[in-house]
C-alpha cells in the first residue's frame, strides 16, 4: 500500500500506510491520521484512492494544503510529492517505488533549563500578547513579527500611518520585557552626538585641573525608538550603524560598549516624503523586519475608540525579564536547522536576483536589485525565532514562508517597468512565494 514518509515534524523518520480506503488527516481525535502539530487543523486533509492514483483535498483547513510547494484544493499524487501540513511535511510514496533516504532532526545543541525555556514559550507569548492587548488592541501579526525580531537579535523598521500606535507599541513592549526604553525624535537639524553622547570640559574638583567627561546619549538603553528616521540627514542616520552591528559606540578616541540587549526599533511615514531623508540601501539592509504597520479591522477601530474616549486605562505587567531575552536570544541561536530548509531560504533570496539566468521571469522583468546574503541569514535567523516563538524546536519551510515577507520586502529594489504598473516588491515576494517550490525528495538525500 501507498506510504507517507515523514521528514519534518514530530513524526520525522517515520512511515505511515495509507489504508486501502483512504483516510482523514487531522489533529483532532476523529482523524483517521492524528498528527501532534499544533499549526494543523482538526480535520485538515483527507487522502483517498482514485482507482489507480490517489487524491488529495483539503478540508477547509485554516492555513491550507501545500503540495511541492503550491497550496492547492485538491489533487492527484505522484511519486515523491512532497505534502505540507502545517508544520509536518511527509512525501508521498507509492508501495512499489524505492523510499527516499530519511534525514533524522539535526540534534538541538541545548540543555536541558533552555529545551523547558522553549516549551514554556507558546504559553508566555500569549501572555505577553495579553498584556500588549491592555493597551494595544488587535495589531497580532505587527506584534509577532516585532517578537521575532527581538529573540532573533534584530532591528526592525516598522512603516505605517501617522496615528496607528507605532511609538505606543513599541514602549509598551518595553515595559512588558522589562527593557530601558529610549525614545529619539529625528529632526533635520538632529546631530550624531545628540543620539550617542558628547564630550564635555569640566573641572576635577579634587585636582582642579579641566578634563574631558563623556556623557551618554539615549543610544545607551535597550530598546531605542528612532521615531521617524527619514527626517534626519544620513550623517545622523549613520550613527545608529556602529551601535546597530558591534552594538558599541565611538566617541572621540574612546569606545563604549552598549548594554545587552540592545535593540533599534524605527518607524517611518509613507506618506510624507517632502523634506525627508530616505534611508540609503546599506542602512536599510542592517534592519532585519521591514513591518507594514496597516489599518485595524472594523470592530477593532470600534475597540480602539471605545477604549481611549473612556477615563480608565490599563497598565500592561511585566512578563520577561532582560535575563530570559538575553537567554531566549542564545536559544535561538541553537535550534537546528535541516538543510533542506536552508536550501528553500537560499533559493527564495537567489530568484530576487535578476542577474541569474534561473531567476523567475518576474524578477527579470521587474527587479533591479535583489537581496544579498545577509537576507538568508535573517530568513533562517526569524524562522528559528518564529519556532521558539511557538514552543517548537524545529524549523520547517512554512516558518521561512511566514519570514519572507518582512524580511525580503526592503532588500528588492525594483525598475521602471514595476514602477509604472504599480507593482511593489511585496508584490514579487508574494510571487516568489508562489513560484519557488520547497524542495523535494532529492534534497534529503
């Protein structure tokens, strides 16, 4: 009889028949296929025979069937098919072909105080969303991604309209993780030294005699809000990007090293350009997340009204302390990663290159530049925050799916030809999405 071969998930290195009736895939108890993975719905898939062929459909699963990389309805399977359910991906194969070769978990590099660290997360993000929720209402895609950034050692550039809570987002995160928060106001007459510091002449009141002193700038805390970055001239938008990378500053001939964790969230308008600064593409690509901040829903606006008209309001507690950031940061670090999902992270950033000739035909023909290597390093980096994030100590291609957009988004630039269609480059990313299948059997081999 046909087989499923599980290589990602909790059922890895597993083979499972497929009864000669068929049988319903799902998490819950009255699935034929039970699968332990929270991303897959009760009743997700269900796999029946066709005479000689069998198909495939989906049940109106909440985040759908993925089959070689497509998200599909239903279909007929062929030998080796690669088959994504939420987090579990299995490969189709027929009882009279050879099995592919079977690639265990890499083993996690990690104690045993980290592995319990990981598996409390699922249940202590939802806390910290909770206390977000007192004071920011709806906003749980933004704010997941501005999690991910922080676990995963990052900066992000959050973009969005004047009045969506940007700068009271980012402060009450601060104070639900216990991090010094700092806010900077980018002006155009705003110099380096107003953000890391400046020296100063005075007197030795034990010797009398004049020295110089170093006072520290708002640089020097946790999280630094850089609240409308293009408005300031790129002399000081350039000095955020010795602190961004060494996570140190220089001032005159002396170095002074920032405390852990340190972290730069910076917001933009989109609408207001004149008179402004536009990040240039180096600086741009030392933020990991590019996070659309966008309209809330309907009856969330109807929330957000009720709520600040009112005279109460709620204080978020605190959850984490910059002990467990610090601690979550190295357990990032040290979840494993299989190489097929570095190979299908590889592979997304190489088709935003128009230079190669294996590119897509709409990279070619919209793209100017694509991203460079560090966008892999972020793309795998985010997936291994996402899996934590989650309570998993697995990374799987629909977590580098679900990075792709904040990550790639500011590292394509695009042409003319984009341009003048109003084709942006979330457009491509959602493209390449479509077009770049995850890979197949051959790559576990």
């Amino acid at each position: 009889m046909p087989a499923l071969l599980f290589t990602v998930g909790n059922l890895a290195g597993q083979s499972i028949t497929i009864p000669a009736e068929g049988v319903a895939i799902g998490r819950g108890s009255g699935a034929g296929l039970v699968l332990p993975d929270g991303q897959v719905s009760n009743l997700h898939a269900e796999l029946r025979p066709e005479g000689r062929a069998w198909r495939i459909t989906d049940r109106d699963s909440s985040n759908g069937t993925i089959i070689n990389g497509q998200v599909v309805q239903t279909a007929l399977l062929a030998q080796g098919d690669s088959i994504t359910l939420g987090d579990t991906v299995c490969t189709f194969q027929l009882d009279d072909a050879p099995a592919p070769p079977v690639v265990t978990r890499p083993e996690v590099n990690a104690s045993a105080d980290e592995l319990a660290l990981v598996e409390q997360m699922s249940a202590r993000a939802d806390t910290i969303r909770n206390e977000i929720g007192k004071v920011i209402v709806g906003q749980r895609e933004v704010l997941d991604q501005i999690l991910m950034c922080i676990i995963a050692h990052g900066h992000a550039l959050l973009i969005g309209l004047p009045g969506m809570a940007k700068t009271l987002m980012v402060s009450t995160i601060a104070k639900v993780l216990d991090l010094q928060f700092r806010r900077i106001q980018f002006t155009p007459d705003l110099m380096p030294s107003d953000i890391t510091g400046t020296e100063v002449l005075e007197s030795n009141r034990a010797t009398g005699e004049k020295e110089f002193r170093f006072v520290q700038g708002p640089i020097f805390c946790n999280l630094l809000l850089a609240d409308e970055i293009n408005r300031t001239p790129p002399k000081t938008q350039a000095a955020l990007l010795e602190a961004m990378q060494e996570k140190r500053v220089t001032a005159g001939n002396a170095t002074y090293t920032l405390d852990e964790p340190f972290f730069v969230l910076a917001t933009q308008n989109p609408i207001e350009q004149e008179g402004t600064y536009p990040l240039p593409e180096a600086q741009l690509d030392r933020f990991m997340f590019n996070i659309w901040v966008d309209y809330p829903a309907a009856h969330e606006e109807e929330e957000i009204v009720s709520a600040t008209t009112a005279g109460a309001r709620m204080e978020p507690s605190c959850v984490m302390t910059k002990a467990d950031v610090l601690k979550l940061q190295e357990v990032v670090r040290k979840v494993p990663v299989s190489s097929h999902v570095i190979k299908y992270a590889i592979r997304l950033v190489r088709a935003t290159r128009p230079a190669y000739e294996d590119a897509p035909a709409v990279t070619k023909e919209f793209v100017s530049t694509g991203a460079g290597p560090r966008a892999g390093q972020y793309l795998v980096l985010a997936a291994k925050a996402r899996a934590v994030l989650e309570g998993r100590i697995h990374v799987s291609c629909s977590d580098i799916r679900k990075a792709a957009p904040p990550v790639l988004r500011h590292r394509i630039l695009t042409n003319f030809a984009a341009d003048s269609e109003g084709i942006s480059s979330i457009d491509i990313v959602k493209r390449l999405l479509e077009e770049i299948p995850e890979p197949g059997p051959e790559a576990y081999a």
